[in-house]
C-alpha cells in the first residue's frame, strides 16, 4: 500500500505549496465571510520537504475566534496528501500607529469606588463600550486583586507583546466598532492574585508605561475599591482627567463615598461626578418599582453631580460589547465625556478678582483693594489657587466686623486647584 503522505517525484500533482494554498482557501474569516487569504490573515505558507508552517496575522481576533481560525487552517494543511507536519503560528501584530503608555491617550477617566459589590466594574466597562461608539477607548482594569473586566467583556488572554516586547491589549470587536482591554486578569487566567505593596505598584506601573494601545483618545481605568496603595499608584502615575464614583444608595456607602471623593480632590483629581446604582427595582411579575434603601438620600451625603441613577435590572448584567450597551449606558457616557470636557473650567463672574500665582503680600494688597472699594451689600468673589477660607479674617478687619459678621461668605473648590470666594460687603 502506498502512503500518499510522502511526495512522488513522478506524480503530476501541483507543487504541495500550491495545494497548501488551495486548502487554506476554504477556510474562511468567521467575522468579514472571506478567505483567509481574502482577509489578508495568511503571512506567509514555508513548505520544507513534507513539514509546513503558516504564519497567520489573527491578532485582530479574540482569544477563542484566533484559537478557531488558526486550528481550521492546521486542519486543512493537515489534510492536504504528502503533508507530514503543519504548523500555524501567530505573527506578530502589527503595532503602526500605536502608542506606548497611558500618558498619550487625550482623556483619562476613572472609575472608583468606596466600596466593592456596588457594580462600579458593571459600569466602567459599559462606560468604555458606550464611549467607543464614537472614539477610539481603551479600558485598563487596574483592579490588580480582583480583576472582573475579562469576565465581564468575556474576553481572555493570551497578552501578546510587539517586536519591541511592549505588551498588547486584547481588542474586543462588535459590528466594526472596537475597544482595546488590558488587564492582569488577562495575564493570569484562573490563578489567584496576591500582590502586595512593591510587586503590586511594580506590575502596575510597568502596564502604565510599556501597553502599546491602538487606541488613543479616551482611557477609562476601573480602579480597585477603596483607597489602598493600588488607588494611590494609580494617582500618583497617571494623569487622570477626572473620576466617577460608584455607589449605591445605602447610607454607609454613601459617606464611605463622599470621604473617597474628598481623598480624590485632595490629589488633584477633579471628581466629574457619581453614579447611584442599585437603587431600585422593578418587578417583573406585578411591574411595580421598588426602593432598595428606602428613606436613604444621596443628596445629602455627595458633594458631587450625580450622572446617573441606575435601578438593579438584568439588562445591566447582560455582556456589554463595543458600541452596544443600554440606553442608560449611552447616556451615562455622554454625561461623563461632558463633564470631562469642562472639569477644569471655573464658574465665576467676570469681574471676579484672580490672585492665583500672585504672591502673598500682593494677594492681601488687591484684596484689601477690591473688597474696600465695593458698596455695602456688593457681593465680593475672589478666584484663588490655594484654599482661601482665612481670608474671611482679612475681610472682617477691613470693615471692624467680627468674621462671623460677613455675610454670604462661602468657599467652594470647583477644581483641585481652584477655590472660589463668596462674601457680601457689610
């Protein structure tokens, strides 16, 4: 019997790279319907005596439609007669275009939480796929101890690296639109994480730093709960545009989260507001709408816009995919991508008096200035860089009032920089 695997050098068959070729073209693109060579996914075919390698360019893929293709096409190589071996192997992605560490992306949003269980993973990530709707985001999970964004997005590793060993954010794709995700999660598949201190702000930073994102307009980072060491690196490394905070209406979570949202302001963070969630609940048997916290108020506790009220439903615990997400989502993101936009912004008059930069005897000169030449019952606002609370001393000896006597004297930091000053003149 005669082994049909081996090459005849008398057969008049095509040379076996021609028929390599040929069997690939069966396999088609799950995603655009083509060939593989259509799809351009086929490098290059290395035929050597009876052994075949295939380097294939599925790094667009995720991990589970990559696996899918890759395994067709060793398939249909195996099946070709005289192949003895074949192999495909992954090329390298190609990374044109891309940008190396968080700092290059034009807005950075956080997403935080006082406390875990509050679904603050639930609305980052449907936060990024809103957002890819209609620029390029990435999602950074930086939730080192618990990473849920690979689970959420069902998504999996492995992380690839570029030529120059930068690693690579798995891209998600839905109907053309596409978000870029790194997580450590990724990294390590099913193992339990257990990093403290160092290792934690070494694994982090080097993430930061070394990702080569094809993204580069928005970057939405799921920080872990609370304000440990993993919150602190990431302030500390990244120049975040502002953060969202997540919480439900419950009165412990509430003043959990307006301490958090003071810890944020006092690194510089401007806080572009809150997410209620959970609050509550309508049922889907009699159709009423049911309080979860009754008698709680979050007005009371959060010195902060809220951006969205989001009831616990199971359309929120469906998986999200780029561009496709509740319509309380779709808000959700325009509400946030306008608050960044104007986070730096003041809201003053124009005839506010601006001492920011000035130094401290020239900051008491042009006080005592303005506020001596207003009329009585004028109101005084002042613009400053550091917080200008004492002022109201300064003030109250410039007309022999008490302090207390000033009246509408107010302080409100509208950035973390920027302190704006109320009073009218006795």
């Amino acid at each position: 019997m005669t082994n049909n695997r081996h090459p005849n050098p008398d057969s008049d068959d095509p040379p076996l790279e021609d028929r390599v070729e040929s069997a690939l073209r069966a396999v088609r693109d799950p995603d655009a319907g083509v060939n593989v060579f259509q799809a351009g996914l086929v490098e290059s075919i290395d035929v050597d005596d009876a052994s075949v390698t295939v380097e294939a360019a599925v790094s667009e893929f995720d991990h589970k439609n990559a696996t899918g293709i890759m395994r067709a096409m060793v398939q249909a190589v195996r099946d070709v007669p005289d192949v003895e071996s074949a192999h495909v192997e992954p090329v390298s992605p190609s990374t044109d275009g891309a940008v190396e560490g968080v700092a290059e992306f034009d807005t950075i949003i956080a997403v935080a939480s006082a406390k875990g269980g509050v679904g603050k993973s639930t609305v980052s990530t449907a936060l990024a796929c809103a957002l890819a709707a209609d620029r390029p985001t990435g999602l950074f999970d930086a939730d080192i101890h618990g990473p849920n964004v690979p689970s959420l997005l069902d998504v999996s590793g492995p992380i690839h690296s570029d030529d120059e060993g930068s690693p690579l954010p798995v891209k998600t794709t839905e109907s053309g639109t596409s978000l870029d995700v790194m997580s450590v999660g990724l990294m390590e598949d099913g193992a339990p994480l257990a990093w403290r201190g160092a290792m934690a702000h070494d694994a982090l930073t080097e993430l930061f730093t070394t990702t080569a994102w094809r993204a580069d307009d928005t970057l939405v980072v799921d920080l872990p709960p609370g304000t440990g060491d993993v919150v602190l690196t990431t302030l500390q490394e990244v120049s975040v545009d502002g953060v969202v905070v997540v919480t439900t209406p419950f009165e412990s979570s509430l003043d959990d989260t307006a301490r958090s949202i003071e810890l944020f302001r006092d690194n510089g963070v401007p806080v572009l507001g809150a997410v209620v969630n959970m609050g509550q609940f309508a049922c889907p048997s009699c159709g009423d709408t049911h309080d979860m916290f009754p008698g709680s108020s979050h007005e009371e506790h959060l010195d902060a816009p809220v951006l969205a009220e989001l009831p616990f439903s199971p359309r929120f615990q469906a998986t999200p995919a780029p561009g496709d997400v509740a319509p309380e989502m779709e808000d959700l993101a325009d509400a946030v991508a306008d608050a960044a936009a104007s986070a730096w912004d003041l809201d003053v008059p124009n005839d506010a008096l601006d001492i920011r930069g000035e130094a401290p005897e020239k900051r008491r000169e042009r006080v005592a200035e303005r506020f001596t030449s207003l009329e009585s019952g004028e109101t005084f606002t002042l613009v400053s860089d550091r917080d200008p609370t004492p002022v109201r001393d300064f003030l109250g000896g410039l007309t022999d009032r008490r302090p207390e006597e000033i009246a509408g004297f107010e302080v409100e930091r509208q950035t973390p920089n920027d302190w704006v000053l109320t009073a009218t003149k006795p």
